[in-house]
C-alpha cells in the first residue's frame, strides 16, 4: 500500500481574474453612528452611577464596621467614619434605637439605598440627554 497524495480538486484551486481588483468598501452598519455627545452623555451618566455606588459602599462599610465592633483607632475605620459622616445625607440620626449598633445599621444602610436610588435615577436622566 502507498501513500500518494491526494491531487487537488479544481475548486480547490486558486484561479487568477482578469478583471481589475474592485476597492474596498466597508460594510454598511444598520444602526446610527455613536457621535461624540452621545458617548460624553453615557460616561457621565457612567461616572455618577458609580460615584454613588461608592458612596453607598463606604456608608455600608462604615455600618458594617460598627455593628462588627471594629477597632476604632485603626486608620481604615477612621477614614470610612469620616466618609461616611459626610456622605449620610442628614440620616445619621433619624432613628434612635436601644443600642448604638443597630442604630448606626439602620441609618446609614438607608443612607446607602438613598445614595443608590438618587444615582441610579440621576444617571437614568442624564443617558435621555441623548439624543
């Protein structure tokens, strides 16, 4: 038994055109270009929502950080303390429960979800600038 290679097919060969080489023309996109404002919208409609969701994730920290009894001299809990008395919205005090913990808890979880909520939608209004 030998092996002989297997002889091309005729479709399998290339075949030289005499007409002229047609230039390139890229393919037509169905939908609308993206311009230029509408990317500027979309990434400060990007920056807010993510700029509350820091916001809302240092308030949890430091809510976190409270009812787990952190050490409160360390550096980390000082500076997510600072952040989070700036970013409470005036709800640090709404509630006043039985102990300090839950109290912290509940304030600057609701704290957070305002953060979320006033992002989210701020976000939502600035992305229909777009036109």
């Amino acid at each position: 038994m030998t092996d002989t290679p297997k002889q091309p097919q005729t479709e399998d060969r290339l075949v030289a055109s005499s007409a002229p080489a047609r230039p390139h023309r890229p393919a037509r996109s169905l939908a609308s270009p993206v311009t230029v404002w509408q990317r500027v919208v979309s990434s400060v409609a990007s920056l807010v929502r993510l700029a509350s969701r820091l916001a809302a994730l240092s308030l949890v920290l430091y809510a976190l950080f409270t009812v787990f009894r952190a050490n409160e001299a360390n550096v980390w809990y000082q500076f997510v303390e600072s952040l989070a008395a700036s970013l409470s919205l005036g709800l640090a005090n709404l509630f006043q429960l039985a102990e300090l913990r839950w109290t912290t808890l509940v304030n600057y979880g609701l704290a957070a979800i305002v953060w979320l909520i006033i992002g989210s939608a701020l976000a939502s209004l600035i992305r229909r600038a777009a036109p």
